[in-house]
C-alpha cells in the first residue's frame, strides 16, 4: 500500500510544479515577441531601404515625433500622423520620410504596419487571454489537487476511524465473549453452591434429627437413671427405717435393758451407772426424777423406772422419750440444664435442702402456693425423688428433687418448697424457701410488629419499630426495608430511624429467627409506615416587594402536603387571612412591615411551615398631628417631637432650627429638636418639614407659656396616643424654685437630726458602732459633720433631685 504524502512534500511539489509552468509560460512569450519583432524589423527595412536609394535628390530624410490624438484620416490637428489602434489612442514614433516620386507605397508600408500592429496586439490580448484562462485553470487544477489531497486526508482519517472503531468493537465483542464466559462460570459456580448449599441443608437437617433423637435417647437415659437413683434412695430409706427399728426392737428388748441411774434403799442421793450411752448427762432426783443433759437425737427410747420392795416383789412403769430439733429454712438449688417445653420427658427442676431436723422432716413443693401430690413414679409428667442422710450428730438431712414436664403456662409460676416437722405435743411447723420461677425455655407461637409510638409521625422525627416474639429466651430478629429492597440493622427487636422522611414510607418485614418454631407459626410480619410531609410554602409574589401608598396587591401562598392542611396570613400575632390569600387594598404605610404565612396539619401535631413576605409602602410623608407645647417662661427650653411615616426615609427641616436628633421606631421615622422658646418661637411656632422624592408634609407646633405643669395622666395619655411629646427643662424639674425650697428644708432638717444623733452619742446615750456610722456627704467625716452643698442649677437636678429628664414618645 502507498504511503500518504505529508502535507510537506505535497507544498514543495505545488511550488516547483508552479515554477516550471510559470518559466515555461515566459520562454514562449519572448520566442514570440522575437519572432514578431524580426519580422516587422524586416518589412520595414526592405519598405524603406528602397525609398531612400530611389529618392537621393530629394529631401533628405528625418525623423520627426509626431504626436496628438489622431483625425478621422489618419491626421493629428497639426497636421501630424497618429497611432490608432484597436486597444485606444496612444503615443507612438513614427518616420516621416517624404517621397515625392511614390507617397502611395508610404501609405501602403504604413497600413500593413497598423495591421501588423493591430494583429500583434490582438495576438497579445489572446496571449493575456490565454494566459489568463491558463491562471484560472491552473488555480482550479491547484484547488482540485487541495480539494483531492483533502478529501484523500479525510478518507484515511476515516479509514484509521474505521480501522480504530473495528478493533473497539473487536475488543468490545472479546470483552462480552469474557465477560459471558465469566458469566456462565460464575452461573457454574451459583449452581454448584446451591447444591452445596442444599446438600449442607440437608445434612443440617440429618444432624438435627440425629440431636433430637440423641436428645431423646438422653433424656430417656437419664429419666432411667433419676427413676434408678430414685429407686436407690427409697431402697436406702428403707434400709435406714429397718435399721432405725431394729435398734429401737433391740433397745426395747427385755434382755437389752440397760440400767442407767439407781438409788438403793438405804444411803442418800442417787446413783449413775458407768459406761451406758448417758454416762455423764443423766441425774436422779431427791423425788426419784430421771434428768438428761445435753440431749442427742439417739437419746429418743423408751424409759423404764424399776421398783424393787423385796418380798413384797417388783414394780415398774414406762415412758417414752421424744427428742425434737427444728430442721434449718430450706433451700432450693435450681439446676443447670435447660427447661424446655419441648423436651418429651421430664426435666430436673431443682432440689430442696432441709438440714439438721429431728424428728425425720417432710418435704412439700409448691406451685403458686398450691401443693404438689406427692408422686415418685418417675414415668409421670410431675415426680419427686425424695432422700434422707443422717449425719454424724444424729441429725437428719433431707432432699427432695422435683422434675417436671414443664409448659409454656409455668414461665408465670411461682415455685418453692416447704419442710413440715413435728414439735412437742403433736404441733406441725412448717419452714419456707424462697420463691423461684423457672429458666423456661419455649418457641414462638405469636409474633407481634408495631410502633412504640401511637402519634402521627412526621418528617424529622425519629421513629422506633418493635419486633417482639412470645419466646424465651428472645430470639435473633431479621429488619428489611421491602419497598425499599434494602435489609436494615436493628438491636434487641427495635428498629430505629432517625430524622425520617417522605422516603422512609413504605413496607417494612420484621422475621423472628427461631428455629424450634412449628412450621406452622408465621416468623414473619409486615408494617405499613407511613411518613406525614409538608412542603415549604411558596408566597407569589416573592418578596421583598415595594407598592406605593393607596396601591393595591394580592398575595398567595401555597404548598403541598400529606393530609388535609391550613393557611393562615398573618401579621404579628394577628390572623389576616385563613384561605392562603390575602388582599390588600389602598394599603397605607400602617400596612408596611413583615407578613408570615404559616402553614400547618392539624391532625399531625407540630407539623408546620412558614414562610415571609416584606411589603414596603413608597409615598409622601405623613406627619402625625402634634399637640401644643407649653414652657414657663420665655427662653426655656423646649423639646419637640416630630413623628412621620413614609418610604423612602424623609429628610427633616425644623424652621427655626435647634439641636435635631432622628431616631426609627417601627415604620415610624421620629425627629427630635431642642431650642429655645423665644419670642418669635411663642409668637410664630416651630414648623416641622419632612420630604423624599415623592412629595413633602409639614406641620406647625405651637408653643405656649403657661403657670400650670400638665399632670403625668395626660403625657402618659399622649405617649399612648402616639402623638408627640413636648417637655421643657423647667416641666421637668416640677418648678425649680419650688423643689429647690424644698430640697433645702429637707436637708436642714437631716442635719439637725444627725446633729442631733451626734450629741447623744457623745454623751453616751446612743451605742452606736462603726458600722452604724454613715457618710453624709462626699466630704471626709472627722469628729466633725461636714455638709458640702451646691447652687448650681445643673447640680440641683443631677445632685438634689438626682432625676433625669425623661423624653416621652
């Protein structure tokens, strides 16, 4: 296959290409003009040799430049020859030789001349033209070989595309083969451990059988062997009892008689025999009574008092000796294994202890305080294994082991034992263990799903999902999210979502992983959640907006929510509008400020939104109506207050003027000016002037002067009016004069009484420490009292009065 030409070798190609053409192009036309120039060199040297060497007498020949635009004949207008050729007028040089023999041949030599001329110019402008058309073809050849070379560099951009997208698709149809293959490995390998999986299932199920029939045969071992130990121990109280009675058959025995204690006829007091079982313990009376110390459970026999009175013969008389201990509180030591209501035979459920009693004890197990017959067939569902151990004090210990067949409806019962023993005269007592309930072990038989909480849930909140099974112990708990398809973590059967949303709604699985279960329990349930939502609401127009004063606008606001839900306009704490629309006519600047639109759910508590909307009332200000201000006198001063509302905020002038100061409070806009009540000020008023660019408002306060303070009622009356507030500094002083009167006869009468207090401490009729003692003024307390005291008006009222001017609005 050729190689591509580069885009080089092709610019160096064009170039030579064009050079030859163009040297080749000028080689013809200087061989032309060559030709045709010899040419004409030699007609006019033939025409004209011969007239020169015909004409020798004649005037000699000249050559003159003639020149001007020629003449219809062939003339110029001096009488001069001209040039007229096809291409226009031009200037040329001509040979003007005069031949008065043959002037026709001149003009015959000069005609062919014109038109060898005309045709050299003619063939001139055919070679321009040629050589035009030949620019213009070799200029398309030039195109044509760009417009060649282009579109041969497109179709090896596009057979190198080609090329690139064939092997893509290649690689692309490898990667699929791969990937297929890949596939049906991994599909090999699904299947092969599915049947694994089967297999193992199947073995689990094998093994499981094989446990509970190895369970099985266990629990009817060991039934065998509590039904053995139990035959055991009723065949060792037996030997225990046939012992007990052989002793006592032996010790009643005639010939076992045994003298213990005697008193013989003459002599005093009584006498103890050796080596007998009460050597040491037994005394015989004055009164012939028989005392044991120290009393032993064997010590229970029969006691026989032997008198002998000679000839008189042999009497005697006996009595039967008991001996009570009271056994210790039972206990109860539960057992080890797993109580189960699955279990086919009975289990061991714990044993009863009662120690050191005497005579033998009795032992009662009791279910929620109702007494278990006595059974000790150890067949029966419901047995006891009963057992006595005599220890080395005589003392006797006894065991009673209960095994039941336990139901679901035992995990509620309450078990405990209870010892019954004799004491003297035929009285039962009876001692009690502990309660206990057993460590039951049973499957599910119910399983329950449900909310913890019963409120309507909303977006934010964070939501509890229980999963509870009737089993005991509980088991594993499987959470899953079906709508979502998405298993979920949960712990100890509750499942939690925190800050829930509309997401959230949907089917949600709770299964109970108990596997002794029957197979007819449903493991599984389902809940519906569901998720109340309220959108964010949406005020059209959006604020801020501004409308000019006595203009009018409808505003709405809506939103979409889970459930039937309210709107409400409201401004402040005012309730507007209760459709989500709130109209607004010849709005006033009153109406300026911030409106809320609050939506809410009412049948979900505390789901709500709210949104705000800013409204701005443009329009010439409005100065509310002042009230006359009054002064004591003239050239006091005098505070005044000028309220207005309008947007944008207004520029105050006060005519005249004073101390200004402006201050906002709420959509009002409140200047405040001090200066002095002159005459022209009580004559004329002040003016107040406010303006912005839509307009201006002014208003006139009048000043008065008058004897009379306005009382507290009516300032407090214009402040809840919200008209201004006019004070003076003599208003607030109440009459200077007055209080300064007054100030000063209070002081004298503190000094008199500190003086006072000061001479009955110097004379002792005061005790006073120095905690009692006070400053009086800022001056040092010596043994002296200073009173330091200023004139000034200023101080009067910061010092005295100790008072402010308060500026009402």
């Amino acid at each position: 296959m050729r190689s591509k030409p580069t885009a080089a070798q092709t610019q160096r190609a064009g170039r030579s290409q064009s050079k030859s053409n163009r040297l080749a192009s000028r080689a013809r036309i200087r061989r032309r003009r060559a030709v045709s120039f010899r040419g004409l060199a030699a007609v006019l040297r033939g025409r004209f040799g011969e007239q020169r060497g015909g004409a020798s007498g004649s005037r000699s020949a000249g050559v003159t430049q003639r020149s001007g635009p020629p003449d219809a004949e062939g003339r110029t207008h001096g009488g001069k020859r001209a040039d007229s050729t096809s291409a226009g007028a031009a200037w040329v040089v001509w040979l003007d030789i005069a031949s008065a023999s043959d002037p026709s041949g001149f003009n015959k030599t000069r005609a062919s001349f014109y038109k060898t001329r005309a045709s050299f110019h003619k063939t001139r402008a055919s070679f321009y033209k040629t050589r035009a058309s030949f620019h213009k073809t070799r200029a398309s050849f030039y195109k044509t070989r760009a417009s060649f070379h282009k579109t041969r560099a497109s179709f090896y951009k596009t057979r190198a595309s080609f090329y690139k997208t064939r092997a893509s698709f290649h690689k692309t149809r490898a990667s699929f083969y791969k990937t297929r293959a890949s596939f049906h490995k991994t599909r090999a390998s699904f299947y092969k451990t599915r049947a694994s999986f089967h297999k193992t299932r199947a073995s689990f199920y094998k093994t499981r059988a094989s446990f509970h029939k190895t369970r099985a045969s266990f629990y009817k071992t060991r039934a065998s062997f509590h039904k053995t130990r139990a035959s055991f121990y009723k065949t060792r109280a037996s030997f225990h009892k046939t012992r007990a009675s052989f002793y006592k058959t032996r010790d009643e025995g005639e010939d076992s008689r045994k003298r213990v204690a005697y008193r013989p006829a003459s002599g005093p007091g009584g006498k103890v025999d050796v080596d007998t079982r009460l050597t040491g313990r037994v005394a015989m009376g004055e009164d012939f009574s028989l005392a044991i110390s120290q009393v032993h459970p064997e010590d229970e026999r029969r006691l026989h008092c032997q008198v002998t009175a000679g000839a008189a013969g042999v009497g005697q008389g006996a009595t039967e000796l008991k001996v009570f201990f009271a056994p210790e509180k039972p206990e109860v030591k539960l057992s080890n294994e797993v109580i189960s209501v699955t279990d086919s035979s009975s289990s061991e459920v714990g044993q009863c202890v009662s120690r050191n009693g005497h005579p033998l004890p009795h032992i009662v197990w009791y279910k929620d305080l109702n007494a278990l017959p006595q059974v000790s067939d150890s067949s029966a569902e419901m047995y006891m294994v009963n057992s006595m151990v005599k220890e080395a004090s005589g003392l006797l210990t006894v065991y009673s082991t209960l095994y039941l067949k336990a139901k679901k409806e035992d995990k509620d019962s309450h078990f405990h034992c209870r010892v019954e023993y004799n004491t003297t005269g035929s009285v039962v007592a009876t001692k009690d263990s502990e309660p206990f309930t057993l460590p039951l072990h049973y499957p599910t038989e119910h399983v329950t799903f449900s909310l913890v909480s019963s409120e309507p849930i909303k977006e934010g909140d964070d939501v509890v999902l229980k999963c509870d099974s009737d089993a005991y112990p509980q088991p594993d708990f499987d959470f899953s999210f079906l709508t979502g398809g998405t298993p979920l973590q949960g712990a100890a059967g509750l499942l939690t979502l925190n800050s829930v949303t509309r997401g959230n709604s949907g089917t949600y699985k709770c299964e109970v992983l108990d596997f002794d279960a029957e197979e007819d329990v449903m493991l599984e349930k389902q809940l519906e959640l569901f998720i109340h939502y309220l959108n964010p609401v949406v005020i059209t127009p959006a604020g801020p907006v501004s409308q000019p004063l006595g203009g009018s606008m409808e505003l709405h606001c809506k939103t979409k929510a889970s459930d039937k839900h309210t709107l409400h306009w409201k401004k402040g704490s005012t309730v507007l509008s209760q459709n989500g629309v709130l109209s607004l006519k010849s709005v006033s600047f009153a109406d300026a400020g911030e409106y809320s639109c609050v939506a809410a759910v009412p049948s979900v508590p505390g789901l709500h939104a709210q949104a705000n909307f800013t409204l701005t009332v443009t329009g010439k200000p409005e100065i509310e109506a002042p009230s006359e201000a009054f002064v004591q006198k003239e050239g006091d001063t005098v505070t005044l207050m000028c309220s207005v509302q309008g947007h944008p905020a207004p520029q105050f002038t006060w005519t005249p003027s004073g101390k200004q100061s402006v201050e906002v409070k709420g959509n009002a806009v409140i200047s405040t000016v001090m200066l002095e009540a002159t005459s022209v000020v009580i004559r004329d008023g002040v003016t107040c002037q406010a303006g912005n660019v839509h307009g201006t408002d002014s208003q006139q306060f009048k000043v008065s002067i008058s004897k009379d303070i306005p009382s507290d009622n009516s300032d407090n009356g214009a402040t809840d009016r919200g008209n201004p507030v006019l004070k003076t500094a003599e208003r607030q002083q109440g009459g200077s004069s007055g209080v300064v009167i007054a100030v000063v006869v209070c002081v004298l009468l503190l000094l008199l009484l500190v003086a006072i207090l000061y001479f009955m401490q110097k004379k002792g009729k005061l005790s006073c420490g120095k905690q009692d003692k006070k400053d009086v003024t800022t001056g040092e307390v010596n043994n002296d009292i200073v009173v330091e005291m200023k004139s000034e008006k200023a101080n009067e009222e910061a010092g005295l009065l100790n008072k402010r001017p308060v500026t009402e609005q």
